[in-house]
C-alpha cells in the first residue's frame, strides 16, 4: 500500500505556510503604512529599502511554501485515496499521475482537486459531514486565487507608473494574502475532518441486535 506523509508532517507544512503568508500580508500594510508616510517625509534609504527587499523575501518564501504544501498535501490524498480503496478491495479509479496532475497543474487544479477531495470523502463514506466544509474551501480557494493573480498582474511595470498604483498593489497583496491564509485555514479544517478517523476504521458499524 502507498504510503504518504504523516499526520505531524502534514500539519508542520500547513502552519509553516499560513505563518509566512501572516508574516507576507503584515510587511505589505507595514509597507503601505510607509508609502503613506513618504507622501509628506521623505523615508531615509534604508528603511525604504529595507520594505522593499523584507517584501520581495517574505513574498518568495510564500510562494515556496505554497509549493510545498501542495506537494505535501497531493501526497496525502493519494496516500489516503489508496488506502481508503484497499478497505473495500477496490482499485484506484484514478491513476497517479492524473491525481497528480489535477492537483498540482495551476488553474487545472482548481477544478480538479477539490472533486479528488470529494470523491474520498465518498469512498470513505463521509461525504454528508465533509461536503459543507470541502464546498467552503473550495470557493474560498478560487476566491483566493483570483486575487492572487490580479495582484499579481497589478504589480507589473505597465500598471505600476506612478505611488498610487504602486500603493493599491500594495493593498490589494496583503489583501490576496490574507485570503491565501484563509483558504489555508479551511483547508487544515477538512483535512482534520478526515483524520478525526483513521482510514481503516469504518465510519458506520454493524452491530447484532
């Protein structure tokens, strides 16, 4: 049987991941406060590079740590998925590398992982108790994603000509991080929804009366 992460494991990466994205959303509004504060004092160079480069640092520390909580939680599924299948003596109806690729190919993945999701919660006989919160994080997901990639492009040298764009992208990326963290949140959620019982132990039990 295909074995994955483990539980500590998989939570370490998961509050790694919303602390950086705190820490990102937090140095972008200290940086907004400073834009705010260089509209009427000049800012010494230092402190104004400093913002500058803390920002570009906890951003690239975010992205790596999305990436690896992707992983990470792929591996988990597809773990989870393989045993909850050997309980019933079933085969996998997915293979590998479609799991795979749905969970980690961007924009793919937003249609595709959350049903992978779905789909075990039905294989494991839950779905009626994990389809609320598995719907809640999936939009709160996409929501996220939408902002992330309007921040993003907002930030480009066309959008960005003068201290107003750059002050509305700074707001609009702490904004975009603070919903990563929510999505986050919601994620460690279903993911506690399916540890609360171990895969191999059934939900219903049959009992002699």
């Amino acid at each position: 049987m295909r074995t994955g992460p483990s539980v500590r494991f998989v939570r370490a990466t998961l509050v790694t991941t919303m602390v950086l994205f705190a820490f990102a959303a937090f140095v972008h509004v200290v940086r907004y406060g400073l834009l705010l504060i260089n509209r009427s004092i000049l800012l010494p160079p230092l402190v104004a590079g400093a913002a500058t480069w803390v920002g570009v640092a906890a951003s690239v520390l975010a992205v790596f740590a999305m990436i690896a909580t992707a992983v990470v939680m792929t591996n988990w599924l597809i773990a989870r998925r393989a045993a909850a299948f050997a309980r019933l003596e079933r085969d996998e109806t997915r293979s590998t590398l479609e799991l795979y690729s749905g969970c980690l190919i961007p924009v793919i993945n937003l249609f595709f992982a959350p049903v992978f999701v779905v789909e075990l919660a039905v294989i494991e006989a839950r779905a009626r108790d994990l389809r609320r919160p598995i719907v809640i994080w999936w939009c709160a997901w996409v929501l996220s994603f939408f902002l992330s990639a309007y921040a993003a492009m907002s930030a480009l040298p066309l959008f960005t000509r003068d201290m107003q764009s750059v002050a509305d992208n700074t707001v609009t990326t702490a904004i975009a991080y603070l919903a990563a963290l929510a999505a986050l949140l919601l994620l460690n959620k279903v993911f506690g929804g399916f540890e609360s019982t171990p895969v191999g132990r059934p939900l219903k039990r049959w009992v002699a009366v």
